[in-house]
C-alpha cells in the first residue's frame, strides 16, 4: 500500500459513505468518492452483524492482505474504503481474490488486467 495512506477518522468514513459511489457483491462493497486530487486513502471496515470484535478485526485483516495484493495496480481514484461482510471469514482465498478484482474493476480503479 506504497501509493496509498490509510483512511482513519470518523468523519472521511462518513463522507465518503454519504457521497461516494458503491459497487458491491455477496463478499464486499467498495466505496469510492473522489477526493480532488488529494494522495489517495484506503480504509477497512466490516458490520457489526460480522460477529464478535475477534471476527471483525479477522475480516478487516483479510481485506488489507487482499488489497495488498492489488496495491501496484490500482490507480489513484480517490479515497476508498472496503466493508468486509460476514462470508469473508469463510470463503476460500481464491474466490475473495477474484472477488475483489472484479469490484475494482467494475469500480474502473485498476491500472491493467491481471
């Protein structure tokens, strides 16, 4: 995550919730708002329905192991942040991968195809 800064307070999470974009599926959604320019951020973030607080910081642990799969590759397109649902904590690697890298691209915040 060389190109991009975390996401950490309250108030970024809620503006981008309130105005970004959503693409979304069974695994994540991924918000994206555009930030006029300024570095781009990452945050991580799950529901509370995940389960306990054990399970959630598992969830967000995974999400940050997948993008940092994508890091390289992603182009600057503003603050984004990836909540993390329930079936995250089960599902096989390879399907999340594969999951991720298509809500990237549906999002058009990859540089090239994988």
């Amino acid at each position: 995550m060389a190109q991009f800064q975390r996401l950490k307070r309250r108030a970024d999470f809620g503006r981008v919730f309130r105005f970004g974009r959503t693409v979304g599926d069974r695994y994540m959604v991924l918000f994206i708002l555009s930030n006029d320019g300024v570095a781009s951020r990452i945050g991580f973030t799950t529901q509370r329905s995940a389960g306990s607080a054990v399970k959630r910081n598992r969830i967000r642990r995974r999400l940050r192991a997948l993008f940092s799969l994508f890091a390289e590759n992603v182009t600057p397109c503003g603050d984004l942040i990836i909540l993390g649902k329930k079936p995250v904590l089960t599902e096989d690697w390879d399907r999340l991968v594969h999951s991720l890298h298509k809500l990237l691209v549906r999002a058009g915040c990859l540089k090239k195809q994988l």
